[in-house]
C-alpha cells in the first residue's frame, strides 16, 4: 500500500520507493500495474533530494533511480512516459541487483543483533554494580507537518548536541550511570531516537520529570522544531505492570522479573525485527546507535 497523498514526507517517499522494489524482485507486484506509480514515486523523489548529493542512500533506492535512468529516455507528460518507458528493461535492472539489495537488509539485520547483544551485555553489567537504577526511556523526533523540514545533516547535528549534553552530565543527565540511543527512519515518525538513560537510583527517583525534561531539552536543541514521547506516563507504565512487563522507572537488582523487563526495553532500542525502521538515507560515517562506555574500576564499590 502506498501513500499518495500530495503532504508526504521525505520519509515516507523513500519507504514507498523502497517497498516496491522489494515488492517488484519478489513477484509481489506486476510491473504492469506500477507504471505509473514508478513515474509517480520517481518524480516525488527528486521534489525533496534533487540537492542531497552528498546523501548516501540505501541500494534499493540507487538502483530504482539508475533503473528509472535507463528505461526511460523522454520527458515527462503521461504520453511521453508510456511510450518511451521500458518496463522489461527496468526490472531487469532491478532483478540484477537483487541479491545486493537483500543482502543490504540481511547486513542490517545482523548489524541490530550484534548492536542488541552489546546493549544487554553492557545494560547487565551497569545492573550488577548498583542496588537500584532509575530506567528513563523517551523517543525523540520530529512532527510529521515538520519532517519537511529536517534533512540528515539536521537531524546529524541534533544527535551530536544531544550526545554532547548526555556527556557533559548537567541538570537533567547528572547522576546518569548509563545510556544507549538508537536512530531509526519510518514512514511516518521519519528520523527517530529511542533514548535509554539509567540514573542512579538513590539519587533520581522522578522517572516521569527527568522524560520531560530530556524532551524540552530536545526541543531546544532543535530550535523548537523537535517533539518527544515520555513513556512514563501513570496509564502507560500501569498498562506494561498490569502485563507484569514494566521495565522502567525503579528497578532493584535483587528483583528477576524487574531485571528482565528492565533489559526487554533495552533489547527494543535495537530491533533486528524492525526492517520498517532501517535508513534509507544518511551521511558517510553516520552513527545511528551507541551506548556509554561501563568502566567498573573507576566506579564506587557495590551499593
């Protein structure tokens, strides 16, 4: 299913693009059907990246252009395009790079296993040195009637001033024992962060405040442009306790099930499931994920 509305995002034209190639080189979609559609999707994505050159976007994307390139050598009225457009030679190409296009999603999928199997490791570790830790999660992204307006290298120099904050440790970030962040691209929320900060709990008790203000933070870091998601709302925490599945707020060393809820919400930040979420489109050297960095020598004895 793609949306065709005429307010669409960036994101949610490079995910219509992205769905139909795959939905081309699986046989779910007949190339007879989509002429249209291609031209369509085609045209949108240069209403919004005719001047990204320096974008790195994924192989599905760079392939559905060079295809497009190729199969079609005319204008573009309607007529023109039917009568000059190649359909069998645009999913050849397609069908050529097939295998570097699933191998592209394979890679991502193991790169969020590897990236999962580092977080729990390392959100058991800081666990296993204190008595009680203060779990904060938030998400942090943008409107959808402002994604238009953010383009990577924004979004890239929102993450750096929020990383730098993190590391300075002040006002809402002191007493911070750990973190992790994850950023995703969707069709709808666009580019998103899913935020884990693990405070100390014998000096942070206020998980609902301290989600807050990592969000005004947010949105001053963005010129005001950012929203945020606090997940520690009273009705959001009671629905995941009623579940006997809450894994922030207060969690107690001593307590199992607290423990591994505690490192379900830390496994959700980096998802091998999520293919909905992957990039596809970033920087050279982009970061979309990282964690601090647990040093037990330099650490307070066990509390």
């Amino acid at each position: 299913m793609f949306n065709q509305s005429n307010h669409q995002t960036p994101s949610q034209i490079l995910f219509d693009i992205h769905q139909l190639v795959l939905d081309l080189i699986s046989g779910r979609q007949e190339i007879a059907y989509c002429k249209f559609l291609i031209k369509d999707c085609h045209e949108r994505f240069w209403i919004y990246f005719n001047n990204q050159i320096n974008y790195q976007f994924s192989i599905s994307i760079e392939v559905f252009l060079y295809a497009y390139e190729q199969s079609c050598q005319t204008g573009y009225s309607q007529d023109s395009f039917m009568m000059s457009f190649d359909a069998g030679l645009f999913l050849d190409v397609l069908y050529e790079s097939k295998h570097e296009i699933e191998t592209e999603i394979i890679s991502w999928r193991k790169q969020e296993l590897t990236n999962r199997q580092t977080l729990i490791s390392y959100v058991e570790s800081v666990i296993s040195h204190y008595s009680r830790l203060l779990f904060v999660r938030v998400d942090l992204g943008y409107p959808k009637a402002s994604q238009h307006l953010m383009d990577v290298a924004d979004v890239n120099n929102h993450m750096k001033l929020l990383l730098k904050r993190i590391s300075n440790g002040d006002t809402c970030f002191r007493d911070l024992q750990g973190y992790a962040w994850a950023l995703e691209q969707g069709a709808d929320k666009g580019y998103h962060c899913h935020l884990l900060l693990m405070y100390d709990g014998s000096k942070r008790q206020k998980d609902y405040y301290l989600a807050d203000e990592v969000g005004k933070v947010w949105q001053r870091l963005t010129d005001k442009v950012g929203c945020h998601f606090n997940c520690h709302t009273a009705d959001y925490k009671r629905r995941f306790a009623d579940m006997g599945k809450l894994g922030v707020g207060m969690i107690h060393r001593n307590n199992p099930m607290e423990v591994e809820n505690a490192l379900n919400v830390a496994g959700y930040l980096v998802n091998p499931e999520k293919d909905n979420q992957m990039l596809l489109a970033k920087l050279p050297n982009m970061r979309t994920f990282g964690k601090g960095i647990f040093k037990s020598k330099k650490r307070r004895g066990l509390n």
